[in-house]
C-alpha cells in the first residue's frame, strides 16, 4: 500500500513539474514572438525580453527543425 501512495505522489510531483515545464516554454514561445515583432519594428536585437530573472544561471535549449 506505501508503494503505491509512493507512486501517486511521485506521479502528482510529475504532472506539476511537466504543466510548470509547459508554461516555461509557452513563455519563450511568447519571448520570441514579442522580438520577432520587435525586430520587425527596428529595435535592436540585444533588447530582447527578460522571460523569468529566478532562472538566472539555468539553460534553456530551443530546437527547431531543419527547413
């Protein structure tokens, strides 16, 4: 019975981890549309937008397909 308590809160710990994930990637999303729009306005391109100052020291890596 443990076990499985175990499991469900490791899967309740996961599923928030995932959905806090998913948000940070929205934002990014949103990041580069808002410089992408920013560009084509003529701002220079070392004003890109802050997206969360507490992820300061962490990496996020963007993949995008080959064309």
């Amino acid at each position: 019975m443990k076990r499985i308590l175990d499991l469900e809160n490791q899967v309740t710990a996961l599923r928030t981890r995932n959905a806090e994930l998913q948000a940070e990637v929205d934002a990014a999303h949103e990041a580069l549309r808002q410089a992408a729009v920013a560009r084509r306005a003529g701002v220079p391109a070392n004003k890109l937008p802050v997206l969360r100052q507490e992820l300061a020291g962490q990496s996020v890596v963007v993949w995008r397909r080959g064309r």
